[in-house]
C-alpha cells in the first residue's frame, strides 16, 4: 500500500462537526466564523482577526490595510507560495525576490537587506515573510529594518508554543490497528515569549489542505496589537463572498482543539526520521531553535537531482515529491536568488502527519537511510 506525502488529519471529531453544520443548515459565513476567531484568540492572544476564504484574500487584504501606493516593492522569499506575486500585481505593486541559504529556507535580515540593495531604484512599501516548511525566520531582526512587515504562519503554527500532553492508551480497534497511542488529555502552553515571537503588523495563518491547521480551504488574517487592528477594523463589513464559510470554520474549530495531540504525534515520527537521516549523505534543514519547530514536514536537500531519488521512493510505494514545486522559485526567474532556484531542484518532503501508522513511518525511516 503507497504512503502519500500528504494526508490531512481528519478524524471523527472533524467530521461530526462538519456534519453538525451541514445538518443545522449553517454553512455560509455565521456563527461558527466567529466562533474560530474566538477559539484562535484564545491560542494567538491576537487584538482583532478576519476569517477569509482564502489566504490570497487574506494577502489581498493585509497589503490593503497598508495602504502602500502603486509602484512600491514588497519584498519576498522566493520560495514563497506563488500566488503572491499575482496578488502584489493586482494591487499594482512590484514584487522584490530575496534569496534564503542553504542551511534555512526563510529569508534572513542580510539576504533581504541584500534584495533591497539590488533594487535600489524602488521604494519598499512592506515585507512578506513567509514561515517556510514551517521555520522561524528571525522576524525580531527583519521588523529592526523599519519595513511594514506582513508575517504568514500557515506552516509554522505552533513552533513557538509547548504542548502537555497525557498520553494513555486507547480501547478503540483503530488506535490498536495504528499502533500509536491516543492522547485523552491534552493542553497547548505558550512559551513566555510568544507575543514576542510573531513582530509582523499582520499575520496570516492559512487554513488550506496542506497548512498546519485546515479548514478545507480559508484563512485567518490577524493583528497582534489594538494599534494595528484599527487598521484591520476598516475591513469588518466585507461582503459576505469574502469571508469563511460555517462549514469550513466547524472543521478549523475542531483542529485548533486537536492540535496538542497531532503536534506530539509529529514529534514522534520525526525523531524517528531524524535518527535515519544521520546516515545518509543529503542534508536537512536546521531550525533557528531545535525546540521550536512544529515538524510540518520532512524536507531532505539532495545531494543530486530529484528524478532518480523519487523513482526510488516510489518503487517503495512512499510517495515523495518536490518541496518547492509551487512557489515563487519554481514558476518565475528570480534574479539574484541562486540558493532558491538550486533547492527548487533538489529539496524532497517525506510524508509526516499525524495519521501516519508506526509501521510506515518506519518504512519511511529505512528508505531516508537508504537514498541513493
């Protein structure tokens, strides 16, 4: 049986709740909307948020709220997700590329200082800084540059707070089946820091089927401080096609509520991925931090070329694939970003998510040892 890389985490909980609304005939935007608002204010400890349909709405909305003038630049990884750059054109604004290295994939303050210096005929007008695969940049050091920065957390949620977890045993047949153990009690604590940790004006946190957290589609744009939200609170009469459906927000509810145990469960597997992945010769990523990293995936940077690693992957029945195939890089020359085109071409992820069963995690272990 082939193990797909990806493999959203929903379980009876996600659907009864989605049941529910569908049953009570609440699916457009309502209630459950505010409701997530509600429930990820109490994680985030956010001001004010928006729950949108999509996080290109959320960008859409957040450049607005800056109220750059057309012409200006927004700097941005160049492995960030592409739809970026159609969003900053819509808005007649001129995306900048910032190259990252090779040990991390978020942009740093020298590689962007290094973007706007080769751009010097343009005014910045913002930075979107985009949590790669789930790192931490170090926004602290970015927002010292003076730029509007925008912040998208879809992959990183989570890297910054603690989980405490009551692992017991379950009786369910599926649970013995999985070979895993199920988490009855569970509590999510934030590190002391946390508010410290996301410095950006706004922050986006998708919820589409490959984020950290899904709904099925959607996004939470938000502000950590009263003086930013003002800004945020000229859009709270959108129309109603802009915002989050009912339907999508029972399952975004259900997954703010799951997430201490699904985080635990990925720490497990990667600990296993980690332990193979000192004997190969491709390399990983390193976090900023070893202990705030939420384990999103597993990317492994090759030391060759893709197409005979995923061949070999898929003689295993694991499917693999490019960690990169749908950002900025991949579909657009970025000048003067030679580490992003190079890991467009030789970053693989290996599945990893909470759903996975020991037996084919080890199975994904033995192949990360054994790569060509």
């Amino acid at each position: 049986m082939k193990i797909e890389v990806y493999s959203p985490t929903i379980r009876r909980k996600e659907m009864n709740a989605v049941l529910t609304a569908m049953v009570e005939e609440k699916i457009g935007p309502g209630e459950r909307s505010r409701l997530l608002i509600q429930t990820a204010k109490e994680q985030l400890r956010f001001d004010y948020a928006l729950a949108l349909r999509s996080p290109a709405v959320a960008l859409h909305f957040a450049l607005k709220a800056l109220d750059i003038l057309p012409g200006k630049a927004v700097i941005i990884s160049a492995l960030s997700p592409r739809y970026y750059i159609n969003v900053i054109r819509d808005l007649h604004l001129t995306p900048v590329f910032c190259d990252v290295s090779f040990d991390f994939p978020c942009c740093s303050r020298e590689s962007i200082e290094a973007a706007i210096f080769a751009k010097g005929d343009l005014e910045i007008g913002a930075i979107v800084l985009h949590h790669t695969l789930g790192f931490l940049p170090n926004s602290a050091s970015i927002v010292e540059l003076g730029i509007p920065v925008i912040e998208d957390i879809s992959q990183s949620y989570g890297s910054w707070i603690k989980t405490d977890a009551k692992n017991e045993e379950a009786d369910s047949p599926s649970n013995k089946n999985n070979n895993t153990k199920a988490v009855k009690q569970s509590e999510v604590k934030f590190n002391d820091d946390v508010q410290d940790k996301l410095k950006g004006v706004f922050c986006i946190l998708g919820l589409e089927e490959k984020d950290m957290l899904t709904s099925g589609g959607g996004a939470l744009l938000f502000a950590m401080s009263r003086k930013d939200a003002s800004s945020l609170r000229s859009f709270s009469a959108i129309p109603d096609e802009y915002c989050l459906p009912d339907i999508n927000a029972a399952l975004a509810i259900v997954q703010f509520k799951e997430f201490a145990r699904n985080i635990e469960r990925r720490k497990e597997i990667a600990h296993v991925y980690i332990q193979a992945s000192f004997r190969t010769r491709h390399k990983r990523f390193i976090p900023l931090t070893e202990d705030e990293y939420n384990n999103y995936s597993f990317p492994i940077v090759l030391e060759t070329g893709l197409k005979d690693v995923v061949a070999y992957a898929r003689k295993k029945e694991v499917i693999i694939e490019s960690a990169f195939n749908n950002t900025a890089a991949a579909v657009s020359l970025c000048e003067n970003c030679p580490v992003s085109n190079s890991l467009v071409l030789r970053t693989v992820l290996f599945p990893l998510y909470p759903r996975l069963r020991a037996d084919d995690a080890q199975r994904v272990s033995r192949l990360v040892m054994t790569l060509p």
